[in-house]
C-alpha cells in the first residue's frame, strides 16, 4: 500500500479533530453576552438585539441549562464541546476561553453576573 502523503495525514487528522475540543461544563457565559439563533426565533428578538443575556437560561447553582434544550429540543450542540469564541485577559494574559478549565469558567462567568 502506498504511503499517504504528509499533506494527506493533516488533512485526515484534520477530519479527525472534534468540532469543539474543549467540554461544555455548563458555565452559562455563551448564553449571557449573546442569545444564539434559536433562542432568536422562539423569543422572536430580532439579530441585532442579539447581546444581551438569554431569558431561557436556567440556573442550578453555578451550573445552567437551555430551556429549550430541557424542553427536548435537538441539534442546538448539546455535548458537541464548548462552541464560544472568545479571547478573555485572565490573570494578565489573553486566552481562548472555551479552553479554560471548569472552574475558571465558573469564575469569570460569575464575576461577569455580578457585574
Ligand atoms: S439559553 Fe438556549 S436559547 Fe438561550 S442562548 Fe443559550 S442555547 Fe440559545
Ligand atoms: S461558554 Fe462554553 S462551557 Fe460555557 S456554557 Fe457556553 S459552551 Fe458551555
């Protein structure tokens, strides 16, 4: 068998790489700076009123939920990884936030509740 080419092996392990390699843990961040598109369209709020905190988060603790999404709704990304994509300055240094640990999630995000 021939051997792939190294341009070929990138392209395959490109296909390979989840979408979203970080975890969703739920910090609830997406949802507060911006309502995604199906919350547009059942909220029937228009694109450029998108920033602002989505009335169908849920709250448990730190932890929060779509409404939709526990309603039963399907293909909003649920358990595809955490989809935002954001720079944050934390701790003096700018990092991608989707690759933040848990609990660095749950800080930023509460510290940004609080205003
Ligand atoms: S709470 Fe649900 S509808 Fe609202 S922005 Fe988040 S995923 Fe979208
Ligand atoms: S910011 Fe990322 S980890 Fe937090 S709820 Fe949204 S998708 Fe999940």
């Amino acid at each position: 068998m021939r051997k792939a080419s190294g341009c070929l092996m990138n392209l395959l392990k490109h296909c390979e790489m989840p979408k979203y390699p970080h975890p969703c843990t739920h910090c609830g961040f997406c949802c507060l700076v911006e309502i995604c598109p199906a919350g547009l369209g059942v909220l029937g709020v228009s694109e450029s009123e998108k920033r602002q905190p989505c009335p169908l988060l849920r709250w448990q603790g730190v932890e929060s939920r779509c409404a939709l999404i526990l309603a039963g709704a399907k293909g909003m990304g649920d358990g595809e990884g955490c989809c935002i994509k954001a720079t944050v300055i934390h701790k003096g240094e700018a990092r991608d936030f989707a690759a933040l640990s848990e609990k660095e999630k749950v800080v930023l995000t509460q510290q940004f509740i609080r205003g």
